[in-house]
C-alpha cells in the first residue's frame, strides 16, 4: 500500500511530465464536466443524465479519496472551501435521483476547483510563457466566469417557476450580467425577498470581482516567483534581482524579452 500511496502522491504532487500531464487531464475533466452541468440544469433529469451524474460523481469521489489519502494534514484538508464543496457536489451528484431537482444547481460548484486543482497553477507557470506573465489576468478572468455562470445557475434553479420573464437559462445570464455591470435594463426583475437577496450578492460579489479584473489587467505586469531569501514572492517580468532585499533571483524563463 505504501509503494501504491507513493506513486498516488507523485502524481498529484510530483514535478515530472507525467505527473504534469495527469494534473492537465484532471483539468480538462473540470472543464468537461461543467459544461455538461451548466448545460443539463435547465432540462429534466432523464434517464441518460442521472446515469451521467453518477459516472462523473464516482470519479469526483475517487479524485477526493485520493487527495484525501495522500494529504499530509487531512483536518486542514477537511476545512479548505474546495474540498467541502467537492463533498457538496459529490453528494448531489451521488444522491440525485433521490433529491429534488431544485438542489442540482449545487452541481455548479464544481466550478469552483477550476483552476485550483493540485500544482495546476504551478504546472501552468512552469510550462506556459503566456499565463506565466498573465497570470492574474487569467485566474481574476475564470473567477469572475465561475462567479457568473454559477450566479446564473442559481437564478434559473430559484426563480423559473415564479417569474414569468425567465424562461430559460439565458434569460437568467442575462439577468446576472446585467445586475453585475449595474447597467440594470429593468425587463428582468427578481421579486419577493429570496429574489431581492440574490440581486444583492450578485451586485456587491461580482462588483468586487469585476473591479479585482480590472486591477489586474491595468496594473504592471507581476510574476509569482518566491525569493530563497526574503519570501517575496511577486517580481517584475524582467527582474534578476529581488526589489525588497536584493537576492539574485533565478526565474524562469523561456528567453523572451
């Protein structure tokens, strides 16, 4: 068991091109899966989706079970907001010819793992000379997509069946996109206090979120790179030396200016 945990470890934690590429094709799993909630929530659970849902939740629950077995501190592990909304989706996916089709937007939450999976961003600043300068661009640009996507979700699971003006998942898009800029066209208003609520975090979380992409994306460019010395760990994308207390600093790079 311990040479099988090993080489569990060395795949989610290790720095060789497999390892890199089993981390990628976790990602692309993320990726495949969302779309595929994202695009069965407006529609019926049948048959076809409920065995779909349990094929994705068994191997969300092997991926978790393995994170889980080779974490050195599962307790932290336990309490980090991805792993519970793992266990979120999991038990949705898990449970969901057994529950009401109103707690399928829970599904959405995978979302949430984009791009946070195990060393992906590391793997993503090794191998990419793109997102290695873009970095904050890229991930405030995801966290602003999961925040929306999922805030349309949930405005579609809460709200189709009282409100006459959102008929489909678009409707409910266009609802959140609209709040969230606050250009608020006012043919589509959510009513009573659930409905209130929702415009309110949308509103104040997607601001937020907007205003944390548009910092990124006019500020000078960073690079995440810790300094041996001092810890500092943003650097400018020509720097050889650290600002804060001089270290020679060892980046790496692909060449270019």
């Amino acid at each position: 068991m311990e040479k099988l945990k090993k080489k569990v470890n060395l795949l989610y934690t290790g720095t060789s091109k497999k390892a890199a590429m089993f981390r990628y094709l976790l990602m692309g799993f993320d990726v495949s899966t969302i779309v595929f909630f994202i695009a069965t929530v407006p529609r019926e659970p049948t048959p076809a989706i409920l065995a779909a849902d349990l094929v994705i939740g068994t191997l969300i629950l092997t991926d978790f079970l393995s994170r889980l077995w080779i974490a050195p501190n599962r307790a932290r592990m336990m309490r980090q907001i991805y792993t519970v909304t793992d266990v979120v989706v999991i038990l949705s996916l898990l449970l969901a010819p057994l529950v009401s089709q109103s707690f399928g937007f829970l599904r959405v939450l995978r979302t949430l793992r984009l791009l946070h999976s195990y060393h992906v961003l590391r793997d993503l600043r090794r191998d990419t000379p793109f997102f290695r300068r873009n970095e904050d661009v890229i991930v405030s640009s995801v966290n602003l997509c999961v925040f929306i996507f999922f805030m349309s979700t949930l405005v579609f699971v809460l709200r189709v069946d009282y409100n006459p003006d959102i008929v489909g998942y678009v409707d409910a898009l266009y609802f959140t996109v609209s709040t969230l800029t606050t250009t608020g066209f006012g043919d589509i208003v959510l009513t009573g206090t659930t409905g209130r609520l929702v415009a309110v975090v949308i509103m104040v979380a997607g601001v937020a979120l907007f205003l944390r992409l548009a910092q990124t994306v006019f500020q000078p460019s960073k690079l995440h790179h810790m300094c041996p010395e001092c810890a500092l760990n943003r650097h400018d994308t020509d720097a050889v030396h650290c600002k804060h207390c001089g270290h020679l600093l060892k980046i790496e790079t692909g060449g270019a200016s």
